[in-house]
C-alpha cells in the first residue's frame, strides 16, 4: 500500500493544473495516468491541423502564462509543449501507465483506496494499490470515443475511424469521405478532408447548431465581462448574419437560444468556424442530414437521398469513464461520468474529500478554474486536520 496525501486521476490539463496548484500550497499529491505520457488527448488523439479555438488568454493553466510571443491561437503541437514545459516547471509527480480500475472510500480509516494496474512496457498488469485522504477525478470529459450504432455500419466496404485516429485530409485525395457529426471537430474534419483533395466530402449535421466565426467569438469573450448575455448573443447573430447571411439554404439550422446562452446552460458548444462555411458555400463540402442505414458503400439518408462513400470518419465525440471504477459516490458525479452538480460547486463532494477538475464542458479555463479552488480547499482542511 503507497500512501499519499492527495491522488489526482488524470495527467490531461486538469490534472496538471490541479496538481501545480497544490504544490504551490506546498500540499503533496501524485498523478496516476493510464496512458504512457502526459496530455494524451492532445499528443496521440488529435489531428494535425487542430489550434486552440479560444485565444492563449483562456487556454493558461494558473501560474504560467503563455509567452507574449506566442501565437493569439495555438497550434496544438505549441499547446503540447506548453504542458510539457508546465509539468517541468513544477516538477510533478506523475506515475505513467498507471490505469485506475478501482477506487473507493474506506469509511474506518477515511481514506481513499485506489487501485491502478501497471501497464507499462506491457508488464502484464500488476496491480498497484494506494491510500490517499483526498481523491480528485481529473481523467476528462474525452476518456472514450463514442460510437454511433448505425444499420449496416459494420459492414461498409471502406475504413471506419473514429476522430480520435483521424490525422489529416491527405490521406483521402481523390475519395468520397462522410463526416459524421457537426460540432467543431466534424466542421473543422470536412474542411481538412476536403482541402487535402477529396473528391467528395459530406458532413452529417443531424441537430441545430450555432456557427460563430473564430474572430467573433474572441471579441465575444473579451467582452462577456461587460455585457450581459441576452444583448451579447444579439450582437454575436447580427455579426455571423452579415458574416454569412442565411444558412439554411445549405442545411444548416440556427436554435432559438443564443450561442453564449446554450454554452452556460446546456453540454452544446458553438462551432467556431475556421473556413467550413466557405467550403460549404463553394459546394466543396456538402451538409447532409441523418443517416438511415447503409449497405456496402451506399448511404441512404433521412431525406431518401443515397451517396456511394469511400471512407467515414466518425466525429462523434467522446464519453467519460469515471463510473467504471469510481465506486460509492452518489453526489458528485452522474452517470454520464460529468459532474451533475452546477456551477459554482460543481467541484467538491458532498463527503469523503473527493473532487472532480474538468468534468462540466467548460474547457481549459474551466480546468484552470476548478483547479484553484480544489487546491484552496485541500490546502485549508489539510492544515487543519
């Protein structure tokens, strides 16, 4: 049994941050991560092409800003190296292939009992146990990729890839690829397949979205501070109108909340166009609605409509796996694996000294937010008790 202060599931940027801030409170504490490096979701699960949508203000972790050299938005490589440099900086402690398959609090000893198995260089698994008095999730929002069952998906005559294995559009010059899914990795997918030369690119848009230009969307969070949110939603659909007038005609549906309303109070994200629309205008990548089966290389869609596709490229999303080994908490996390509390106290339990950093949708500020206040808290009571 390795006993610890405070173990922190998860080396991604919530992780991290957490794990900086506690040792600038001079409170030990130890990250257990599956995968054999840190930010896995940016270094092994991305595509080649992905900068940060938010500009280098929102997307700091606490103690480190980004350099007054680096780009308003960072390619990810940059962002990879920032983490690197952050986990140097403070020289964390980080256990590497280190998958958590157990964790559960001891009620006698009021203490956290962790069990993680040793999958490095493929050691056959040995199981690691660890006692530790505070316990924080921060194994992200992106832990598995989620696929879609769809009629006769198995049996398409052609590659089927999730978004996660997904690098870059040359890779399908000269094919008829489908997109599938319209958020902000599906939109910026299509646009990359259909730069590198394919023949035909579709995208699945199944739901209303907002589509928000990437230079409206900085000004709109420089100015959330200021404004409130009703007035700032009217300017951001006034500014995407003359933007791109009328987006329906191409299969693209506005909701009727507002995009800074839908962020706050709903899991949706406003796609933060790149280029897609102008592709989508041009006739170089197509919107197409659900999809209603498919047969060998033929998709039929909701509307009748059938294409013959080469390849398809899932941009489903990802799902949390926090359930599958956090074991007697009925407070903090749900069943999606996200937190169910709302924001402000989403971050702490109700019991048991457990926390959660990253788990509400709210991105890398978000993370960098949960982390200070998860740290104050630790801090305080470990001081004390």
């Amino acid at each position: 049994m390795r006993e610890e202060v405070v173990l922190i599931v998860g080396a991604g940027q919530s992780g991290l941050a957490t794990a900086a801030c506690l040792k600038e409170l001079s409170v030990p504490c130890l990250i257990l991560e599956r995968d054999g490096c840190i930010a896995s979701l940016w270094r092994r699960r991305c595509y080649d092409r992905v900068k940060l949508h938010l500009a280098k203000e929102y997307s700091q972790l606490p103690h480190l800003p980004h350099p007054p050299e680096a780009p308003t938005f960072l390619p990810k490589d940059d962002f990879v190296r920032y983490l690197d440099d952050y986990a140097e900086r403070f020289r964390l402690r980080v256990a590497l292939s280190r998958e958590v398959v157990s964790a559960e609090y001891h009620e006698a000893s009021g203490r956290w009992l962790v069990t993680a198995r040793n999958t490095e260089n493929n050691g056959g698994g040995a199981e690691e146990l660890y006692s530790a008095r505070y316990l924080v999730v921060a194994s992200g929002e992106n832990a598995e990729a989620a696929m879609p069952e769809i009629p006769g998906l198995a049996e398409f005559r052609g590659p089927v890839l999730h978004s996660s294995r997904y690098r870059t559009g040359r890779d399908y010059e000269g094919k008829a690829v489908l997109v599938v899914g319209g958020g902000n990795s599906g939109m910026e997918i299509a646009l990359d397949v259909a730069d590198g030369g394919a023949h035909t690119t579709c995208v699945v848009v199944r739901s209303q979205l907002h589509i928000v230009p990437r230079e409206t969307w900085f000004v709109a969070m420089r100015l959330m501070r200021f404004l409130p949110m009703w007035l700032l939603d009217h300017l951001i659909l006034l500014a995407c109108y003359f933007k791109y007038g009328d987006l329906s005609r191409y299969g693209l549906h506005r909701p009727s909340m507002g995009p800074m309303y839908m962020k706050k109070h709903t899991p949706i994200y406003p796609v933060v166009d790149v280029g897609t629309v102008n592709k989508i205008k041009a006739g170089e990548v197509q919107v197409v609605p659900s999809i209603k089966s498919i047969e060998g290389n033929g998709v039929t869609f909701t509307d009748g409509r059938t294409h013959n596709f080469d390849a398809v490229i899932l941009a489903t999303g990802y799902r949390s796996s926090v359930k599958k080994w956090l074991k007697g908490d009925d407070f903090l996390i749900g069943e999606d694996g996200m937190s169910k509390q709302k924001y402000p106290n989403h971050w702490k339990g109700k019991k048991n000294k457990l926390y959660c950093a990253g788990l509400t949708r709210m991105g890398i500020q978000g993370s960098a937010d949960d982390a200070k206040k998860i740290a104050d808290d630790i801090a305080d009571d470990y001081r004390n008790n």
